[in-house]
C-alpha cells in the first residue's frame, strides 16, 4: 500500500462511508494547521506532529492512502466540526459539493458535551459522532526558575507578569478570577509560543497554557545555554475543568467507520505508538481514562 501525503486542501467532495472509503482507497483526515506537537509542517513543509502519525496509522489500518485537510480553527470546536466534517466550508467546486472531511481529529472526548442539548431541547451534536479518546491533555505552568520559584498558589500572579494565549481559559481566568486581581499583571499574546518567546526574554515571568503545547516549547527551547524555563503542574481553584480527553469524530450516520478507526486507536496505544509519538514531540502521553488504572483514573478527574 502507497501512502500518498497530501498537502493543502484536498479536493472538495462529501465525506465518505467506511465501503466508500475502501472502494476509492483514500481516508480524508482534518487536522489543525499550525499547531505543534499535534499538527504542523516542519522546516522543510513536511507534515508532522503526533496526530500527523495518528492520521498515517489510521490509513495504514485501512489499507489507504492519506489525504489531509488543514483546518483553521473557528471559534469553537461545533464551529469546526460543522465547517469541516457535517456541512463544508463555504467553499463549493464545480460541481457543487463542500469540502468536507472522513474523520476530524482533537476533538474534546466527553459525554457531557457529546449529550448536549440546545435551546428548544434537541441534541446540539446530533450531526456528529465523537468517540476514541487517544490522549489526555490538562492546563500547566511554565516559569522562570531564575526568577522564582514553583508557584504553589494564584497568589504569585498577584506579583509576577503572566502570559497567556488570547481566547483561552488561562485567559479568562486571569481576567475574572477573584474579582479580577489578577487581571493587572496578565500579558496576552497571540499565540502560546508568542508568549512563551516573552518568558525567555523576560516580559512574563510565568506562561499558563495547554501542558502539550508548553513541553513543545520546552523541548525545542531546552538546547539553549541560558535556558531557565521549568514546566509546573497547574492546580488552582476557579480554573474550572483541568483535564480533558481528546478523541475524533464523524458523521453521525458513519458508525462503521467510527468502530473501525477506534479499533485502530485502540492497538496503538496498546502496543505503546502513542507513547513513542509523544515521546519524539517531547509530550507527557497520558493514557485515556479508561486505559488507566482506576486509582490513577480517579486521581486526575477535577
């Protein structure tokens, strides 16, 4: 089997059926641009990134070729999952079909949200099927350990500069959190590595942010010479949720397709690929819940 990699935006068709899929040989897969360690191009344009190799995984599984569809994140997950699996972007091709994707990756992996109901009562995500969660992420701390210690309490960003992401938790947090004192010394930025780029150069002395995203961070910045930054764990009251399982979706009706793709999430993790992806990427792969021993399962739940 050739696996063919796609870059840019395929071409625009519906999304497929399991048989669909195996009668033209090719799983469109969407994934996030421009957000390492899941999803990226590196140095030289190749793909790469942990549900880069996962995205791989499930067309060898298949026995077909990969085509990717780069997404541009909206702003929330439904407005992703509407404009890249059930309904297309706004783009049509000639003959009138949507771009719109087979599976779409990193997506939240929780019954609450998964049963949600809208205003007049109906399901809000009866259009998608979300299953598979294949990693578990949480919000940590990054700091200048040449400044300060390991804050141990919210207290520290009453008096230390803090950089966050633009339209994140970290964000809302530090705005609204006790009244808003903290608000005073939160500097936003663009993206988390803008504001991790700022720790190094001494605007903030912490960063808040997604623990994958700052081990990223950490890892590509660990060669440095004057490197100070030390990652923490994050456990502050009024944060809200501090874990949350990421998993894939499809259209609601592709079921066949879902059942064959977790098999194929499901061996992976087992023969310990999701381990040694995060491990190249430099993340802390944590196990799914329901891989996990029920101890360490209960421990992690906020």
């Amino acid at each position: 089997m050739s696996l063919a990699l796609w870059i840019g935006v395929a071409v625009p068709t519906y999304a497929l059926s399991y048989d669909d899929i195996q009668a033209k040989g090719v799983i469109r897969v969407a994934v996030y641009n421009d957000f390492p360690p899941y999803s990226f191009k590196d140095d030289d344009g190749n793909p790469a990134g942990m549900d880069i190799e996962l995205a791989k995984a499930l067309a060898n599984g298949l026995n077909v070729d990969l085509e990717l569809h780069w997404m541009t994140p909206d702003e929330t997950v439904e407005d992703d999952m509407r404009n890249y699996l059930w309904k297309g972007m706004n783009l049509t091709s000639e003959d009138g079909q949507r771009v719109k994707a087979d599976v779409m990756l990193r997506v939240p992996y929780d019954r609450e949200f998964a049963m949600q109901r809208d205003d007049v009562g109906h399901p809000a995500h009866e259009r998608v099927h979300m299953f598979a969660p294949y990693h578990q992420e949480r919000w940590r701390m990054v700091f200048d350990a040449k400044k300060l210690d390991a804050p141990q309490t919210a207290a520290r960003f009453m008096y230390h500069p803090v950089g966050v992401e633009v339209d994140t938790v970290p964000q809302f947090y530090l705005t609204t959190a006790y009244g808003g004192r903290l608000r005073e010394k939160s500097h936003t930025y663009p993206s988390i590595t803008d504001a991790f780029t700022a720790l190094g150069q001494g605007e903030v002395a912490i960063v808040m942010g997604m623990s994958s995203q700052l081990e990223w961070l950490h890892q590509q910045n660990a060669s440095s010479t004057d490197a100070s930054e030390s990652l923490t764990e994050l456990a502050f009251p009024l944060l809200g949720r501090s874990n949350w399982e990421l998993g894939m979706a499809v259209q609601t009706d592709y079921r066949q397709l879902a059942y064959a793709l977790e098999d194929i999430v499901m061996a992976h993790i087992q023969n310990g690929d999701f381990a040694r992806w995060g491990e190249k990427y430099g993340v802390d792969y944590r196990l799914p819940a329901r891989f996990q021993p029920e101890s360490e399962a209960i421990a992690q739940t906020p």
